[in-house]
C-alpha cells in the first residue's frame, strides 16, 4: 500500500546532554533571581526560569517498536523511531504510538454460508501499525479514543486509548470481511459439489483469503494483518440438532456401505472355496439361500442365533 509517512529531519538533541544545559539555565536562573539585586538581573532570572519550565516539554523517550507522529501546530513534521532518550523543540506535539503487533480475538458471530445455513464462525489475527500517518490522520482514531467507556480510564494513558481505537477499528473491519468470506463458501460439501471448496476444508486458503480481505480494508488506517486464521466454525444453535442428525445418518450410509461390501466379498469367497475344494456340491436355489443367511449373518446388527439344520444335502 502507498505509504504517507515520512521519517522525522527537524532538531533534536540527546536527552542527557539537554539535562546538562538544563542544569545550567535553572542554575542561572536561581543566581538572577536570589543573587543579583538589580531590576535587570532580576527579570532575566525569572525569564530564565520560564524558559527551563518550557523545556521540560521537549524531553522523550521511545522504546523498541515504539514511534512518536511529531506535529507542529497542526502540521505534521514527520515520525520519530529512534530508541532512547531525546530533547525536541518543546512547540512539538509528540504522539505516541505503539509499532507492535497485537492479538484480537474476534468472538464468533453468526452468518449466512453460500448455501444460506446460519453458522457461528470466529476468528484469531495478529496485526500491527505500519504506516502512522494513516493511523493518525486518515481515520478518526483521536476522537474515538476520547470518548467511549474507556475514556476516564485512559485519561490518563493516551496511547492506550489510542491504540484501542485502533483496536476497535480492526475489529470492526474484521467483522465485516469474515462475513463476506464466510458468504462466498459452503459450510462443508455435503449440499455442494464434488470437490468444491468449503469453510471445513478451506484451510489454509481460506485463511489466506481473508488474511487479503482484512488487508484491503486496514490499507486506509495504515493498519497491516500479520495473520488471520479461522478458529471458530460450527453450525448455529437454531439448526445444530439437524444437521447432526444428517451427519450421522450420512455416516450410517457410509458404514453400511462398507458393511455390504465387505459381507458379498465374503460370501463370494466362500462359494469359491466349497466349489474349488469340492467340499458340497449346491444347485442354485441352494446358493441361493446360502447367500442369503451368510448375507444376513454378516449384515446383521446383532448376533446370529444358530439353527440346526437336520436335512440332507444332495451330493
């Protein structure tokens, strides 16, 4: 995505070395004030005293993956990254932001899959600042944290509450692509066609879809996703019970399937063998009912109750 940021060039200072002239100005101050008697030498101490006041406010510190969006009476002067401790023209307004990545939970919501079946679906990304100016400027994320229930909270924290902005800007968005990706597939495959790509089997793909969703929403806050994942997906309480059942007798169908193969391979095998070895010699409606019993023995849910049979069999 275009990128709108630009890297702070105006004056600054090392922190400490500023504390040195500090010590300086506030030293001449006290000798101006308390020392000299005259007039002159008295307003040159307090001015000097207004000045060490003001400086105070040029004093900064920025931890790793940490930035400040340094803006000069509405104008926007550029992003400070540097690591340490700085002194900048105290008239800056120094915005701090937070470059690190973040966890967002999204709780599972309901939506419509392709084929119209309500579903919960729920998801994990991981995302992060990557272009400040956006951040700040492009969305309202300043008054969004000043207001809310969080603000008497945050009153004191500004890049808690603007980071929660954020956060909830993101959420938002999330929620919106989730839907849109969750309506352009099927729950799973057994309305759909053959192969076809559903929410169940989707995996990685479907991750990858809404990870470029998510993407294409968050490029306008200067917001980037690291990763989005699916970890929530099942069927809406309204029609969970329904579908269960037709989960269950699709598996039923499927078991039996292979119950019924398994049992004419067997009887298949057992005639071939009686007639290979010539143990019996059987006509056809012998045969006959011989598959049958062995058909109903193999298929059969519970135990085969034996019967003795006392007839003769022709040779």
């Amino acid at each position: 995505m275009e990128t709108k940021e630009m890297i702070f060039k105006g004056f600054r200072l090392n922190g400490f070395a500023m504390l040195f002239v500090h010590l300086i100005i506030v030293s001449a101050a006290i000798v101006g004030c308390f020392v000299q008697v005259s007039e002159a030498g008295y307003a040159i101490g307090v001015l000097l005293f207004l000045v060490w006041c003001v400086l105070f406010a040029g004093y900064m510190q920025l931890e790793p993956n940490e930035a400040r969006a340094m803006v000069f009476f509405g104008k926007y002067k550029g992003t400070f990254k540097e690591t340490g401790f700085f002194w900048v023209n105290p008239f800056l307004a120094k915005k701090k932001l937070s470059l690190r990545a973040r966890n967002l939970d999204v709780e599972p919501i309901k939506v419509n899959d392709k084929i119209g079946n309500p579903i919960l679906i729920g998801l994990v990304l991981v995302w992060k600042l990557k272009d400040t100016y956006k951040a700040m400027f492009e969305i309202d994320s300043q008054t969004m944290a000043a207001s809310g229930k969080e603000a008497a909270a945050n009153a004191g924290n500004a890049i808690a509450g603007r980071m929660n902005a954020f956060e909830n800007f993101v959420k938002i968005q999330s929620d919106a692509a989730l839907r849109q990706v969750a309506g352009q597939y099927a729950y799973d495959d057994n309305e759909g066609e053959t192969g076809e790509l559903t929410l169940r089997s989707g995996g990685d793909e479907i991750n990858e879809q809404l990870e470029q969703k998510l993407n294409e929403r968050l490029a306008m806050a200067g917001m980037e996703v690291v990763e989005a994942r699916i970890n929530y997906l099942a069927y809406a309480p309204e029609i969970a019970a329904v579908m269960l059942r037709r989960q269950q007798a699709s598996a039923i169908i499927s078991a039996r399937e292979k119950i019924v193969e398994g049992a004419v391979s067997m009887v298949h095998m057992a005639l071939d063998k009686l007639e290979k070895d010539q143990i019996v010699e059987l006509d056809d409606d012998k045969k006959a009912a011989m598959v049958s019993n062995l058909l109903v023995v193999l298929c059969a849910d519970e135990s085969a109750q034996p019967v003795l049979n006392t007839g003769t069999l022709n040779h």
